[in-house]
C-alpha cells in the first residue's frame, strides 16, 4: 500500500483537512453537534491514516511515544485542573462560575478547557492503542522472521556435522 | 398488537441483545465473543437512544424557537461516553486475546482449557 | 414515514448482526461489524441523537475496527466450526423472553409524558440557554451539568490506554533473550 501513488497522494490532502475538521468539531461543540470526545477520535484517525499509508516508522516519528503518554497525562490533568482551579477560587469542585466575574462567560470558559482535557486525552489515547497493537504486529512478524533464522541456521549446522 | 408497533424499537433492541449475548456465551473464539459483546453493547445504547426519542421532537441543539420540541439529552451524554468507553476498553480485551495468543497459541477457549488441563496434570505428574 | 425508516434501519441491524456471527471467517466478521456500526450510528440520526452518532461513526465504524484488524493479523483467520449450542441458545432466548414482558411495561416509544422527560431533562434545556449560554444542550450536559460524570469516563480511558499498553506495549521476554545472545555472539 505503501507504494500506491493514488493512496499516498489521496492521504496527503486527507491528513490536514480531517486535523482542521477535527478542530472545528472541538471548537464549534458548544453550538452544534460534536465536541472533546469526537474531535479526539477525529484527530485521532488522522494520525493512524498517515501511519497506515507512511509506514509505522514514519508515524511514530511525528508522534513519538514519550510526547503521546505526555498527551494522555495532560488531558486528564487540564480537566481535573480545571475542577481544582474552581475549588481555589471558592466555589465548588467543577462549578465553573467561578472562572469569570459574569457566571455565563465562565461557563464558557470552564466547559471550553474541559472539553479541550477530554480531547487531548481521547486522541492521545487512540493513537498510543494503534500504535501499540500495530507495534505488536510488527514486533511479532520481526520475531517469527528471527525463529525462523534461527531453525535454518540450526538445520544448517545439522547437515554440516553430518 | 398495538403495543408491537408503538414498542417497535424496544423488541428489535431485545432481539440484538440476544444475538449479542448467545455469542458471547456459545462460542469459543475471542474474537467472535467481543464481536458479539459490541453487538450487546449497541443494543444497551439503542434502548437508552430510543428512551430520550420524543415524537416530532427534534435533536437536542436549541433552535431559539420556544414552541420547538427537543428529545431527551440526558440518555445522549451516558451515551455518547459509554461508546468511547466501550472502544477503550474492548482494546483491553484485544490486548488480552493476542497475549493469549502468544502463549497458547490459540483464541478458542475449549483448546486453552485442554492446554491448561496437559500443563496441571504434567506439573501433579510427577510429585504424586 | 418515520416509523417506516426506524423499523427498516433497525431490522437491518439485526439481520448484519445475524450474519456478522454466522460468519466463520474472522475478517468479514470484523468488516461486516464496522457495517452495523455505521447503520446504527444511522438510526441514532433518525433518533434525533446527532452527537451519539457522531461519535458511533467515527468510533465504532473507524477505530474499533482498525484495532481488530490489527488483532486478526496476529490470529488464526478462520473460527473453529462447532455447531448450535443449545444451552446457551435456551438462557439466551429466555432472558429475550424475559426482557420481552419487562418491555411491554414502558411507555410508548416517542411518548412525549413518559417520566424520562418530565423529570431533570426540562431544567437541563431551560438551564442550558439561561444559566450556561451554549445552545448544544448535550455540550452543557456533558461538560458542566454532569462534569463529575465526564471526569470519570475519561480517567477510564486514560486507565485502559494505561493497561494496553502494559499488556502488549512493551518487548516480550523472548526479544530480551535474543538481544542477549546477540550480544554473547558479539562479545564471543
């Protein structure tokens, strides 16, 4: 697949306009359907079509694994920030009024940094799962690859000693 | 019969249910069994989505016309996470089957049972 | 018209999901399983929940089949043939049974006074254009309504993503050996 020119071609003008729809159904969720949860999945997917058209390495190079932990880590903590954030400045655990003088813009706020914690961690989270699963194949076909080297070898020794 | 029509949604819902659980219980390859517990899976959301339906009611995004009739969000939100929810956790099961894989060899869970069995009895083997 | 189109999306669930798991062939299992994510996702439209379906498209149709596919590469592709079992067909059939009486006891399907809408739902869209300002009523549900909820699922994916990673991210006990004898062939 790799090697086709159309799926390279077709993934290349792919790629950035599904991260920009991704950020558009993050940032426009407040006024029409989406939200945290599907632009992650969105954002997601972009970054598994570049690996799955690219190659394994090449995706992990734009995504590396120690910046995706960091990502999942940080989208967790900007929502419980965001609660703990509230609780500093006197009102209750997530009751977002508190964010702002005019309760409504803090609402606003609050539900904007919230939403953008839960995706962070949804993309980030789907991307180290394909990454994980797709590092096992290739993991396990390098590994057959090797038992095989090794059984030829061992066969090869067989008959020399013969 | 009326009640078959009006509650429609509710008998095919129980239907995809039971298609969902039979594989989950009857049939030994994992895959197959988180397949069949997806199916089971979607059925749950289709009962909570047909729930919040309203009749002429449309989806919950407010339209600034007072006289419009919105459905029911609360089920869309327990919803709407428990499907990413679901994907993260049916990865876990995925991870588990290729593990099982890698050390039995097999995904059929009567064959791992056999292997299992072989193994007890060769390491009692022995001491008895 | 709306009843015809639910009931045939519905009954068209129903038959791929009988012939998702007739299948013996493990990958026409996992596509025909990404169809019936993309018809459900379809009837959750009809259902007016654009969001679920939103989401149910881009999970179930799209990730949940790339990691199933990723698990069939590394398994055997086809099922073991076995044929029905009964047990299971029985238990199966009579929690249906059960399920059945259960059901004929809701409301109607669509009936605007069941008590699911007369009872938080109201406040939630009154108080989402008055207290919160955002007209998406799911939004303001999700994120400030039920912030506590939200919290919670995403703790739980951050906790699964965890776990898959402990199970299959890391190098197994046979890399480790072969990098060692590697290495004693190179220092021998």
């Amino acid at each position: 697949m790799q090697d086709d020119p159309v799926i390279r071609v077709i993934a290349k003008v792919l790629i950035p306009t599904m991260m920009l729809f991704a950020l558009y159904v993050q940032f426009h969720g407040d006024y029409g359907p989406g939200g945290g949860f599907q632009a992650g999945v969105i954002f997601a997917a972009a970054f598994i079509l570049n690996a799955t058209v690219f190659g394994f390495n090449r995706g992990r190079h734009v995504w590396p694994a120690r910046l995706n932990l960091m990502a999942i880590t940080l989208g967790v903590l900007l929502y419980g920030g965001t609660g703990v954030a509230t609780m500093v400045l006197g009102e209750n655990f997530l009751s977002y009024n508190a964010l702002s003088d005019d309760p409504i813009a803090g609402q606003h706020l609050g539900i904007l940094l919230v939403e953008f914690g839960v995706g962070l961690t949804v993309a980030a989270v789907m991307v180290a799962l394909f990454f994980a699963f797709a590092g096992r194949v290739s993991h396990v076909r390098l590994l057959n690859k090797t038992r095989a080297h090794e059984k030829a070898q061992a066969e090869a020794k067989g008959t020399a000693n013969d | 019969m009326t009640s078959l029509f009006a509650q429609w949604n509710y008998f095919l819902v129980i239907i995809l249910m039971m298609l969902g659980f039979y594989a989950v219980i009857a049939r030994g390859n994992m895959v197959k069994k988180m397949v069949g517990l997806n199916i089971f899976q979607t059925s749950v959301f289709m009962l909570y989505i047909s729930m919040g339906k309203v009749s002429n009611g449309t989806a919950p995004i407010l339209t600034g016309d007072s006289s419009t009739v919105y459905s029911n969000p609360l089920p869309h939100v327990l919803i709407l996470t428990a499907i990413v929810v679901g994907v993260a956790t049916t990865a876990v099961g995925y991870a588990l089957i290729i593990r099982i894989q890698e050390s039995f060899g097999t995904i059929e869970d009567d064959e791992i049972i056999e292997l299992m069995d072989d193994a007890d009895a060769a390491s009692e083997g022995p001491a008895s | 018209m709306g009843f015809i189109i639910d009931a045939t999306l519905i009954a068209f669930l129903a038959l791929i999901a009988i012939a998702a798991l007739r299948r013996k062939q493990l990958f026409g299992m996992v596509m025909l399983s990404g169809a019936f994510s993309l018809v459900a996702a379809t009837l959750f439209v009809v259902l007016d929940a654009v969001d679920v379906a939103f989401t149910e498209a881009a999970v179930g149709a799209g990730i949940s089949t790339v990691l199933a596919l990723a698990t069939l590469s590394l398994v055997p592709a086809e099922e073991k043939p076995h044929s029905i079992a009964i047990v299971p067909a029985v238990l199966a059939l009579a929690t249906g049974l059960l399920l059945s009486v259960a059901v004929s006891d809701l409301p109607e399907f669509g009936a605007a006074d069941a008590p699911i809408h007369n009872h938080v739902a109201p406040e939630f869209i009154i108080g989402s254009e008055e207290k919160i300002g955002v007209p998406n009523v799911v939004t303001s549900v999700l994120a400030s309504y039920r912030g506590y909820d939200t919290l919670g699922e995403t703790v739980v994916v951050f906790t699964a993503a965890i776990a898959v990673l402990l199970i299959i991210g890391g190098w197994t006990r046979r890399e480790t050996e072969i990098t060692e004898s590697t290495e004693d062939d190179h220092a021998g």
